[in-house]
C-alpha cells in the first residue's frame, strides 16, 4: 500500500513503479547477471570458433564459400527452431543458448575477420616477408594489429545482437533477462516486462561503448582526419613490421 492508505504502484500495475524496483532488486541483479554471462561466453566462444575458420577460408579459397554459406545458412534458422534442435543434444541447459548464441554469431565474425585480413596492403605483406617474418609471426605481428578495426567492429555487432538474442533463450529458462520478460508478458506484469526491456537495452548500449572505446584504444591512427590518418596508419605499419 502507498504511504497515504491508498493502492502502491505494484497493486496498480504500473509501468513505471520504484517499488518493484525495491523488492525485486536481488531478482533483477540475478537476471542481468545471468544476461552478461552468457552474453559474455557465447561471444568469447564465438570468437574461438570464427578464427580458425576465417583463417581456413582464407588460404584455402575452395573452402571459402562452403564455409561463409553454412554461416549464413545457421544464421537464417529461427532462433526458437535453433534452441529446440539444440536441446536434445544438450538438454535443458545454458548450452543449448549458449551453443545456438555461438553458430548465430560465427556469419558475422567470420565475415569481418577474413575482410581485415584482405584489407592489410599486399606491399606491408611483402615488407614483412622480406624481413625474415614467418606465416605465423606475419599473422599475429602484422596482419592482425592492422585488422582490428574491421575484427572489433565485427566483435560489436555480433555482442550487440547476442545481448537481444539472449532474452529467446527464456523458452529453456536461460535467458536471463528474457525470462523476466516471458514471465512479466504471460502474467501482463508491466513493471517487470518495462524494467527488464530497459535493461536489455541498457546492457546492449554498454558493451557496444565499451567495445568502441576498446577499439579507439587499440586503434588509435582511426581517430585522425584522412592526412592524419595516413601518418598514423604508416607509423602503425611500420611499427608492426619494425
């Protein structure tokens, strides 16, 4: 009851109600904690799974289209038909989100890892070579510093839309905020449905600026105007072939 003898907000079922807020703060915490988790793993895990298959489309050019072809094959499957294919391999399990958040994101990833790669000048390649640089030291010494912008960017969009994506996992009990959402919807709790949204967003609009300032960081001759730029991107070259 409100403090004047009337109904509170949750008796009202407001969209808007600080007392939901109050007595459901542990219940929010869980959910979001939850959320970022999984959020968190199926990028990283993503991540693992996207390279090596970038890496395989790339020097083997026959391997290129089968593998960006079952990439955006996976990414065209309904969400909810993913997770149900998923659950008798996996069972009712953060697995079954976790493994289907993964194949959706590998379209993305793999897509923008091999177009940093391409975009790293032949004459820095050869630079490198003739300086005694071995596929392997070119790779993590020269290409890959010079593809981050491309990568992160890739790894942005890819967390972005795990963050939404990770609410469908509530048809398993796995969707951390998702669940709020579902059980907020079937019993029309509106402040539950509004807060747990906002949080969803709230979540989405962190990691993107997280993962932009990352990338500012990590990239900083981006940041100059196209004469800057140069000096800065021929700096970065050279300190990468150095």
């Amino acid at each position: 009851m409100a403090q004047g003898g009337g109904p509170g907000c949750l008796e009202r079922n407001d969209w808007i109600c600080g007392e939901y807020l109050r007595t459901r703060s542990q219940e929010l915490l869980d959910a979001t904690l939850q959320h970022v988790g999984i959020t968190v793993v199926s990028v990283l895990l993503g991540l693992l799974v996207a390279f090596p298959l970038a890496l395989l489309a790339r020097h083997r050019r026959g391997v290129a289209g089968p593998v960006l072809g079952l990439t955006t094959v996976l990414y065209t499957v309904p969400s909810l038909a993913m997770f149900a294919l998923l659950t008798p391999v996996f069972g009712v399990s953060p697995s079954v989100v976790v493994t289907g958040l993964v194949l959706y994101s590998l379209t993305i990833l793999v897509r923008n890892i091999l177009a940093g790669l391409d975009g790293v000048p032949a004459e820095v390649r050869e630079a490198a070579r003739g300086m005694g640089y071995g596929p392997a030291r070119l790779l993590f010494e020269v290409e890959l510093p010079l593809a981050l912008p491309a990568l992160v960017a890739g790894v942005r969009i890819a967390t972005v839309s795990t963050v939404a994506m990770t609410t469908i996992g509530s048809v398993v009990g796995y969707g951390g905020l998702g669940n709020l959402i579902a059980s907020g919807m079937e019993g029309f709790f509106k402040a539950e449905v509004l807060t747990a949204s906002v949080l969803c967003v709230v979540l989405a609009l962190v990691a993107d600026l997280l993962l932009l300032g990352l990338q500012r960081l990590l990239t900083p001759w981006t940041r100059a105007g196209s004469g800057g730029r140069r000096v800065r991107r021929g700096a970065a070259v050279a300190k990468a072939v150095g």
